[in-house]
C-alpha cells in the first residue's frame, strides 16, 4: 500500500485533457483505494479513463448528495456540488475515515508523482495534528480567500451534510457582500448578484459555503500549498490570464518561500 488514504476523482469533461491529468494520478495514487465520481457507464470511462489508473468503482452522484445542495446554491452550481457531496455520502457509507476529493479531469502537478504523493502524505498527518476537518490546496485563497473543493482532504469526524444543511446561503452572501473580491471577480445575472426568485447568490458555489462555515467557526478548515512545485489548473488554463485586484490568476501555479509567483502567500496558508 501506498499509505496514502482512498482518493475519489471526479471527472465530467470528456476532453483530451481529461485523460492527460488522470494519467499523471494515476502515478500518484497508485496502490491507494481510488473510486471515480461520475455519471458514466463502463463504455464511457473506457473512452476516458487511461488502462494504468486502476479504481475500485464508479460512483455516480448521489440522490442525497443532490437534494443537499438543492436550495443553497443556484441552478448552474448544483452538478458540481453534488458530485463534492457525493465523495463525503460515499466515504461515510463505506466507514472511510480520510480522503481525498480531486478535480481529475483538469488538474495535475508539472513534478516528480513520488513526490507528490509524499507531500499528500504529509498534509494527512498535519491535519490530525492541527486537528482539521478539511483542508485545500491553494487556487483561490491568496488570490480571494476562497477554500476551494479542486484538491482537497478531508476527514470524516464532521457531518458534512448537517453542516450544510444548516447554512443560509442568502445569510452567507451577506457575508461576503462588502468583499470587492467576491463580488467582483465572477460573472453575474443582473445588477444584484443573485439569483431568479429564490434569491441565491449566482456566484454561490459549493466551495463558497465551505468558505463561510470556515469564517463562522462551524468547520476547521485550512489551505496549504507544495513549497517549490508547479501546479496546472486545466480548467482555468483555457481562458486567458487575467489580472484581479493586482494579481494575476494564471492556470500554471508555482509556490515557493512563501509566493505563489510574485504575490505573497497569505500567512495562514499551510507550507507543505
């Protein structure tokens, strides 16, 4: 065994990139238990999937997953929180006490896999140590504070669904609503923000009410980042770099002494 705890990949594009990254994790997660999110048959993730990653199952989105997320965020958020909802439905039916939960489709480090999977390791053990529930690479925090699902762990000692459940997501648009970085950066619908009747914020994914439970206290949550290692954010690399509030957001990171390319690394964030 690889030491390293269960891994759920989620993947939903179907793109030559899709394989590419899943490759690269599959490097990494070798010998570990490793189940794919996704909606797809056996066919499909043929297609996709690359023969050297080796899963236990495909697990489709759950039915409870879905309904958590209905009501807390808007209608273009919900697949993908579902599926986030999904990695902790399964992990907690199946007695899995650590995970990890990772964009397979359109993330992987530009480095040595052996090494990436030594410093997966390692944010394991400093969460029991600082006693974290959650902890995430760094996409968007040092940029806007933002806890981010993209390369993510967690541990099952919290009910993720109850703490959802008792989210207001309209209270937690409250909460950010003086931000310049929240209302700023992401697209909207109108002039207020929000969303058709019910009121949603639009920009309200998942990820942003992990981020509120993280300000309010009801979830131990963290960011860290790999010290001297190159990260590529497939996604974010088909749109053009784009500078927010004297930063550059880039789909290639790199961490190292405390920057993340020029700009500093927030204080809070873990150096791995």
């Amino acid at each position: 065994m690889s030491g390293l705890s269960p891994v759920y990949l989620k993947i939903n594009r179907r793109q030559p990139m899709t394989t590419r990254c899943l490759r690269f994790w599959a490097s990494v997660v070798a010998g570990a238990d490793v189940y794919l999110v996704c909606d797809w048959d056996e066919a499909t993730a043929a297609e996709w999937v690359p023969p050297e990653l080796s899963y236990r199952e495909l697990v489709p989105t759950s039915d409870r997953a879905s309904a958590a997320v209905h009501g807390k965020v808007p209608p273009r958020w919900r697949k993908v929180g579902a599926a986030q909802m999904t990695t902790a439905d399964h992990a907690t039916a199946n007695g899995i006490g650590q995970y990890w939960s990772i964009d397979g489709d359109d993330t992987m480090f530009v480095h040595d896999p052996a090494g990436v999977r030594a410093k997966m390791i390692d944010v394991e053990a400093v969460m029991s140590e600082r006693d974290l529930s959650a902890a995430s690479l760094d996409f968007y925090h040092t940029y806007i504070d933002h806890w981010c699902f993209g390369v993510a762990c967690f541990r099952s000692d919290v009910d993720y669904f109850g703490l959802l459940a008792a989210v207001d997501p309209r209270e937690a648009g409250r909460h950010f609503a003086d931000d310049a970085r929240w209302n700023a950066p992401w697209g909207t619908r109108d002039p207020s923000g929000r969303f058709g009747r019910d009121r949603v914020v639009v920009n309200m994914n998942l990820d942003w009410l992990f981020t509120y439970m993280r300000d309010v206290g009801t979830l131990r949550a963290a960011s860290f980042y790999f010290d001297d290692v190159y990260f590529l954010h497939a996604g974010l690399e088909l749109f053009p770099v784009f500078d927010q509030f004297g930063y550059t957001m880039r789909g290639l990171y790199h961490w190292k002494d405390g920057a993340l390319w020029e700009d500093p690394v927030r204080e809070n964030v873990i150096r791995i």
